[in-house]
C-alpha cells in the first residue's frame, strides 16, 4: 500500500488536531531515522579510514581520500540535486519564506549520500545542518502525500527542521528554539505543538537507537563559577563574538570567490578541497581525524595553549575551505569546536590570575558564545550546550558569554549568515511578509484577472479550435447567459480529435461541466490548496454561479513578488491608464514599428544603436517612450511633472534617427505603473518588436527578470528584445573611481565576439534571424553558435547548427564558428564560453517552457547575466509569449 494512500486514509479518520499530532511524530521518527542512518554512516567511514591510516602512509591515504570522496559527493549533487549543496540551512530558511525551493525526497537522499561521502572523507565541517536539510525535505515530501494548505505546510517544514536539528544534537528543546529564533519566526500554537512534538520525538529516538551524539565525560563536575569571573566571561564572549564575524565574512568572501574565479565542476571543486584538508590533517596529531572526537578532547581536561590555539587556527581554516567550495556539511560543529578552543584559551589565562578559574567552564561557555554569534541564535546555543552537558551551574556563564557574543557579531557583521547566502543568490527575505503571513492577507479579488476571454457553451467545435489557434491560453471558461457553465482545455480538445465523427459536436459536449471554483472572498492560501489539490492551472472566480475573474499560477507569482517587494499599494484593481503630456511625430514611411522604452540615460545611446540596426534592416519606424512615474493617490491626468529632462533625452534619440535615416516618434507618459504604460502603448501604436533594457538580475522571487520587464515579455502581444548592457571598467581606474569608471560596452563600441546557445525552437530561430542586422554595428564580428545538451541526452544531429551557420555566413558576412557541448548545467558551461572567448555580446532565445519553469527551479538568463561582464540580449517571438 502507498504511503499517499495509507495518508489519505489516516486523514478521513483522525480529526484536524489529531491528524497533526500524527503528522509531527511520524515526521520526528523519519527525520530521527535519517539522522541516525547518517550518523552511523559517517563513524563507519571515519572508523575505516582511521583503521587505514594504520596500514598505509598517511600522507597518501588522507588526502587521496579526501580527494575521492569529496569529488564523488559533488558529483552527486551535481548529477541529482544541485539544491543539496552547502549546509541547507539557507534553502530551509527560503522555504519557510514562501521562496520557491525544491525540497523533496530525491534532495534528502542525495543531501544524505553525500554529506556522508564528503563528512566521512575527512572534510571539516559537520552533520547537524545537513539533518535540517535532510529532515524538511522529508516533512515536504510527506506534506506532498495529503494535500493541505501551504501554511500548514510551512508548519511540517518546520517540524521537520526541528526534529532534525533535535536529532543531530540530542537537543529537543534547542531543535524548537532554533526554529522560532532563526528560521520560522512564529510562535502560533498549531506551529508550536507541531515542532514540539516532531523535536522530542526525533531527539528521544535518535538517542535511543544511536547513543548521544555528544560525549562531554566529567563537564557535571565543573560547576565552579565566582561573580570574579564575570568580567573574564565578557571578554571570553567579544573575542567569541568577533571571531563569529570574522569566521562568516571569510565564509562569505571564499565563497564568493570561488564561485566567480573557481571555473570547473563542483565535484572539482570539493575533490581538491578534500585533498588539501587530508594533506594538513594528514602533518597533525591523530585527534584531529575526527571533529566530533577533537571537540570531546578540547571538553575533557585543560590543554596546553599552543594545543587549543593551534586547533582553533586549524579548524577556522579548514572549515571555511570546505564552506568556500559548497561541501554538504554544517557549520554547528566548527563553530562549537572553535568556542571550545577559545574557550580553553581564555580560561588557561584567566586561571594564571583566579586559581579557582575552571578552564574547562570556559571552554563550554565558549562553545556557546561562539555558535551563538556565527548563527546569530544566542538563546539556542546556550539552550543546546546546556541539553548537552546537563549542567545548570553552567547557565550564567554561558548567559553572560553568549550575549556579549551576540552583540559583538551583530555589531560587525549585522544579519544572519543564511540571510546573506541567500543574498549572494539573488534571494531576499522580507521578514515582515513573513510575520505577517502571506497566505492570508491576500484575497481572491486582489489576485484575479477581470478581463477574463470566455466562449460561449453553444459555439460549435471548428469555431472552438480556431480561438485557441489565435490566443496563447492552453483553457477558458465556458459561460451561458453570463453564468459559468464549465471549462475547456487543450487537453479536452486533443481527447476530441481522436474521434471518427466530430461533425456535430459543440462546446458543451466537450467542457468540463461544474468545474471547481473558488469565492471572491476566499485567501490565496485556499487558492493554492484548490490549484494542488486538483492539479489546476487556472481557478475561476464565482459568485452566485457569475464569473468575476480567473486565477493562474502566475498571478499568484505576481502578487507574491509583489508582497515580497514590499509594496503598499492595492494589489488588485488595476492601475489608473497613463497619460500622454508630450509627443512628436515623424513621417510614417516604415513597414513595422519597434517601441524602445527609455528610462536610464547613461545607457539610452546604446541602447537607441541596437534599435537603429534592428529597424534599417527591417525598415521599421522607432517610438521612443520615457515614462513618469507618479502615486497611486494622483491620477496621471491630473499629475504635475518636469519633462524637461525627458525632453533632452527623446531629442537626442531623434538626432540619432536622423543620422541613420530611421523614422523616430516620440512620447512622455505619466503613468502609475511602467509596465501598464508599455502595454498600452503597444496596443494603442500597433508595435511589432518592443526592445527593453534589463539590468541582467532580480532580487524578487517569482519574479524572473523584474517587474516591469517581466510583465512585459509575458503580457506583450509583439516580439520581445532583452538588452543587458555589459560593464567593464576603463583601463587605469582605482577602486576609488571604480563605480565612475565603468562604462557599457554598447557605448565603447564593444560589440566584435557574439555568443548565441540555441536548442531549437522559434525564439531561437528568431534570435537568428535577429543578429545580421545586430553584427552589421561591428567591423569585424566573429559568431560563435553552440549546442549544449546533458552527458546523458542521446547524440545530437548538428544539422540544424550547420544551416544556421551558413544562413549567418551569408547574411553577416561574418567569421561563423560552431560547437557541440557537453554539460550539466547551461549557466557554467554559458559563462564558461564567455569567459574563455571573450565574448562581447550574448545572445539566447527563451522558450515558452523555459519562462514557466524557471519561476521555480531557476532563472537561466538572469543567472548568466549575473555572472558575465558581457552584453546579454534575450529575444522572445510574439508566438511564443509565456502562458498565464
């Protein structure tokens, strides 16, 4: 029997109450299971590997099997779940966020193979981050099974997160802290009792089936404390606060080097890591195989100083090598090993001036102070040492120490060190949305579209056929007299034409009678429900059987980035229509019209060039728009403005048209949303190609290239051209002048090495068809055109490549290389090309798929736009608009 099964059963029987009672145990057993099965794994590996190390030269055996082992742990996140690199902890985070991030089975199996691999290796860094990850990824999957509402979903992903935590650590109390204080924000009694229970249960099971995680012989006799000490405790506590900060600045700056220098795979990438981590560990004593075991020796009897500072500076190095490279591994142990050293430091000095001075107090209160500073939980981590030692003596030191420590970090590095990963990728946490609760302060009617395209039940099937052929939506509505009779999809349609006899046939012996429909008043929480639990892609909108609008999956994108952004205004009547206060016309001699939006002046030429070469080859007029934005509490109409500026600018575009013989309209519109002005400007002047400029990155989730522009090249019903000017700096700049000296290479006339990866299809037929007209602004252009496809896609015919080459030979005149790549991923092997050829100007064509998917698992061009100092252009053909 399934386990969706056995759930759905589970379900009619139990209560609410009940049924999340059983929801937080099972989640806490699977979550302890796997923490254990890890555990066990990785002792096993290590047990083996010390075992070796009797037999073979150590030299030889550490770092070839830190190089091994690291290699095929990267290896596997690459090949089968790239989001299971680097600790989880920040892709847990964004989960509970309401970031679209991919938690599942296949991510725990694949966090938990090779975090073993990399952990049992020898590469220092530890196991509990990776259960978090492990144990939300489960409760994700589990949650997947019944389908519930996404905030009792975000309630089992924390569950799961706590009863990962509590297992790795022996630490139920801590697992439920952490959660609160770092990663949910929320202390709603369903959300509480939910991670109370999954927390006991995963720390009492995983004690019971593995013995403690943490052997601390003797520290229940150290309970000597003198109100003396404290002024020792405080500096204890700074030196750990400021050594937390610097331990994740350092994180932060290796990683962000090796990301944007370190050009090779990440099985490479950890493989080397490993091999220089066996090779220092490999010239140290034997204690420092194994982390957990260096940690139980810095706990268990003074040491010398020159022992506990040489296993601090070794510990801080090898550890940031291992998070420069993204190893699945945690940072709590390092953290807790690096506090007990400094700890030990400290106490040793401090019992040369108290004799009564216990260094090994300090080496605990420093394991509290140090882990409480880098994850920024100080309540946690005094929580968490005392659950591992059971000592209440330890309290106020470890109080005094954590605090001090907690203040010291934040003053010098402020925010949370998953806040900033997330950061590094483009991911920003608005915490207020968060508090607030997202799901449920958004309605149906704000999300819902009102212009709603309908067909009529009684209309016969060819004239079924012939609305979807001219419109871009895969269903509609079905209505009668006004009231919504049913739904039709592509689907339907496609069932249909397998019929012999269809002659006769009309709409409402196709649709989909009484289909499911959600009430105005309804929150976007019960929207996503509906659309999950069904597996819809649109919802109507109904009140007393009349339809008032349709929900898709990307309006819900839509408000969510728009939530996310922080955005006060209503969310869902439509913006006042813009206003027009300036226009010029010149003579209408063109055969089509290309609309350029200008809004920043420092790359309006360029941008006007790209424009100019595109419309002499294809003998179209331009219509420059400068857009003012104002308040929503203004109507555009009644607004007051400055468009002198505007006005210098749209002059300087028509001074150009003149030189190059193009026909160039102009207007200013007062409008409360850029975007809204565009569309209305492409309808209202018939536009062909709209081209925009993109600043190559988005900050929102949901959100693919930004706002305006993305709800451009979803809404616009024409040709669609991205323009992301590359930036170098000019020769001879300082870092001073850095941000003075940078130019774009559309205004240094570097536009001689094109890039275009094509997979087929027509945006990539259309980018094609684009670039004679864009390498005609070159004097000497090269063209380099390239396949990439997976190592595990069948061979492919580069027929389609040769006469692509050939048309680009014939109609540029230009040098045309072509290439087959083999990768795993698009974005390295992109970046890669860039980089090694020097490519001035990207060119990609973006499928319709492509925009709907990377939503979710990605967005490709703003990842290579991102990473490359070149020009990137996106092209989108007019049949080929993403669906809503």
């Amino acid at each position: 029997m399934q386990l969706s099964t056995v759930l759905h059963t589970v379900r009619h029987v139990l209560t609410p109450k009940r049924l999340a009672i059983f929801e937080a145990v099972l989640i806490g057993l699977i979550a302890a299971l796997s923490a254990v099965l890890l555990k066990q794994g990785v002792i096993w590996l290590m047990a083996w590997r010390a075992a070796m190390s009797q037999v073979l030269p150590v030299w030889i055996l550490l770092p070839m099997m830190g190089f091994v082992g690291g290699g095929l742990s990267g290896v596997i996140i690459e090949r089968f779940a790239p989001e299971a690199a680097g600790s989880g902890i920040p892709q847990v985070k964004a989960a509970l966020a309401y970031v679209p991030m991919r938690l599942d089975l296949r991510v725990a199996i694949a966090k938990l193979v090779s975090t073993f691999l990399a952990l049992g290796s020898g590469l220092v860094l530890g196991r509990q981050g990776p259960t978090v990850h492990i144990g939300a990824a489960l409760a994700a999957q589990l949650s997947r099974a019944v389908p519930t509402s996404p905030d009792h979903q975000r309630q089992l992903l924390a569950a799961g997160a706590a009863a990962g935590l509590a297992a790795g650590f022996d630490a139920p109390i801590a697992g439920v802290l952490f959660v609160i204080e770092e990663l949910l924000h929320d202390v709603s009694s369903l959300t509480l009792g939910t991670a109370i229970l999954a927390s006991f249960t995963g720390g009492i099971i995983s004690r019971s089936l593995a013995g403690p995680n943490f052997l601390l012989h003797g520290t229940a006799a150290f309970s000597t404390f003198s109100t003396q000490e404290i002024p020792f405790f405080l500096l204890l506590g700074c030196l750990a606060g400021g050594g937390a900060a610097l331990f994740n600045q350092s994180i932060l700056t290796t990683l962000q080097f090796s990301r944007k220098h370190v050009r090779i795979a990440l099985g490479w990438k950890i493989g080397l890591a490993g091999l220089v981590s066996g090779g220092v560990i490999a010239t140290l004593p034997p204690i420092f195989l194994d982390t957990t075991t260096l940690h139980g020796f810095l706990t268990a009897r003074p040491q010398h100083w020159p022992v506990a500072a040489g296993a601090f500076v070794v510990q801080f190095v090898l550890s940031i090598l291992a998070c420069s490279v993204e190893t699945p591994g945690g940072l709590f142990i390092p953290s807790l090993v690096l506090g007990a050293a400094l700890g030990q430091v400290v106490g040793l000095g401090t019992s040369h001036i108290l004799p009564t001075a216990e260094p090994l107090v300090y080496a605990l209160a420093g394991m509290g102070a140090f882990f409480g500073a880098m994850a920024k939980v100080p309540v946690t981590a005094i929580v968490i040492v005392f659950e591992i030692t059971g000592n209440y003596q330890l309290i106020l030191p470890l109080m005094i120490s954590a605090v001090a420590a907690y203040l010291v970090a934040e003053r010098l590095l402020p925010g949370s060190l998953y806040t900033h990963l997330l950061e590094m990728k483009g991911i920003t946490l608005q915490e207020e949305v968060i508090n607030d609760g997202l799901w449920a302060t958004i309605t149906a009617t704000e999300v819902m579209q009102t212009k709603v395209e309908t067909l009529d039940s009684r209309m016969p099937l060819d004239e079924v056929i012939a609305a979807f052929s001219k419109s871009h939506h895969r269903g509609f509505p079905v209505v009668e007299g006004g009231r919504l009779v049913g739904i039709v999809t592509q689907t339907d349609l496609d069932r249909v034409a397998q019929r012999q006899s269809r002659t006769d046939l009309r709409l409402n012996d196709l649709m989909t009678p009484r289909p499911i429909t959600v009430s105005p008043g309804a929150t976007l929480g019960q929207v996503l429900y509906l659309l999950s639990r069904y597996k819809l892609s649109r919802l109507p909108v109904v009140e007393h059987r009349k339809l008032l609008g349709i929900i898709t999956r990307s309006d819900i994108l839509r408000i969510e980035a728009e939530k996310l952004r922080g955005r006060s205004e209503r969310l869902g009547p439509r913006p006042d229509p813009s206003y027009v206060v300036y226009q010029t016309k010149a003579p209408a001699t063109g055969q089509g019209r290309l609309l350029l939006p200008l809004s920043n002046p420092k790359t309006a030429d360029g941008l006007m060039k790209l424009a100019l070469a595109i419309a002499r080859e294809r003998h179209y007029e331009i219509e420059c728009l400068r857009i003012i934005p104002v308040q929503r509490h203004v109507a555009p109409a009644e607004a007051t403005v400055n468009i002198t500026m505007s006005q210098r600018l749209l002059r300087r575009a028509v001074k150009q048209g003149r030189a190059w013989n193009v026909p160039v309209h102009t207007q200013i519109r007062v409008a409360h949303s850029p975007a809204e002005a565009i569309l209305e400007t492409v309808k209202e002047r018939h536009i062909d190609l709209l081209l925009m400029g993109w600043k190559g990155s988005t900050s929102t989730p949901g959100r693919i290239f930004g706002d305006t522009v993305d709800t451009a090249i979803r809404q616009a019903n024409c040709d669609v051209v991205l323009v992301k000017p590359g930036r170098r700096s000019l020769p001879g700049a300082n870092l001073e002048d850095k941000e003075i000296a940078v130019r774009t290479l559309l205004q240094l006339n570097r536009l001689d090495r094109w890039l275009l990866p094509i997979r087929g299809g027509p945006n990539a037929e259309y980018a094609i068809a684009l670039l004679p007209a864009l390498v005609a602004l070159s004097q000497a252009p090269t063209i380099r055109l390239c396949h990439i496809q997976p190592r595990s896609e069948a061979s492919y015919d580069p027929h389609g490549l040769e006469e692509a080459a050939d048309f680009l030979r014939h109609k540029s005149r230009s040098q045309v290389d072509v290439a087959l790549v083999c990768a795993e991923s698009v974005v390295d092997a992109v970046v890669d090309m860039a980089a090694k050829d020097q490519c001035d100007v990207i060119m990609l064509g973006a499928s319709r798929e492509g925009l709907l998917q990377q939503a979710v698992q990605g967005n490709i061009p703003e990842a290579i736009a991102r990473n490359c100092e070149c020009t990137v252009i996106l092209v989108r053909k007019a049949d080929a608009t993403a669906l809503p």
